[in-house]
C-alpha cells in the first residue's frame, strides 16, 4: 500500500486514513490478497511473492514507526516490532471486515491507530 508522502505521526495517520478507505473501497482486492497467502502457505513460489510484499508493507510501517520515535526522540528499537504487530492487526482487520458484517473496521483502525502512535516502553520492555 501507498502511504503519502507525510513522514512521522503525520504519515501514520494518513496511512491509517487510506486503510480506512481501501477497507470500504477495495474488499475485492482485500479478499484476493487474503486468498494469495492462503494459496502461499502451499505454493513456494506463490507463497515467496506474498512474503517479499509483506515484508515491503512492513518495512515501511517501521519507517514510520522510526520516524515518529525521532520526533519524539525516543529509542527506536522497538519500531520493528511495533511495525509486526501493526502488520499482522491490519491482515486481521482486512479478514474480520471481509467475513462479519457487523464487523467496525473504522472503530477497529482508530483503535489501532491510537494504541500504535500511544506505545510507551520503559527500559527493558524493548523488542
């Protein structure tokens, strides 16, 4: 996913607006990504194209992630996992809006978005 060209809190936010969007704009799309890492946990080949795209999505999430640690000059250490749990809550998100219709994807991307930009880690709680 394309983000923006906003860096830091600004980027997080804005990305987590576009999710916000493509959940109600693309659940085709949604569900075909859901069905290629489906179909990946058989496929080498298939399953090696899913994992290069997921490890691109979240390497740009700990970019974000690193950039909003630097405006508040934190440590950035645990951006990487921060960004992996990011991750695996949006692939969550996406299946949740795909299979309940009472599902609320947007109060679920607020929640996330809040609980993501608000991490605090005391000294040895680091990943």
């Amino acid at each position: 996913m394309k983000y923006g060209d906003e860096q830091g809190a600004a980027g997080a936010q804005a990305a987590y607006e576009k999710f916000k969007a493509m959940l109600k704009d693309k659940q085709a799309t949604h569900a075909l990504y859901i069905q290629l890492i489906a179909v990946g946990l058989h496929d080498k080949e298939l399953g090696g194209g899913v994992l290069d795209f997921i490890r691109e999505d979240r390497s740009h999430i700990e970019d974000i992630a690193r950039q909003v640690f630097a405006e508040r000059e934190a440590d950035p250490t645990p951006a990487r996992a921060i960004a992996s749990v990011i991750e695996a809550a949006v692939l969550g998100i996406m299946v949740q809006n795909l299979i309940d219709p009472e599902f609320n994807a947007e109060e679920a991307v607020d929640a996330l978005n809040a609980m993501s930009l608000s991490a605090v880690f005391t000294p040895g709680q680091g990943a």
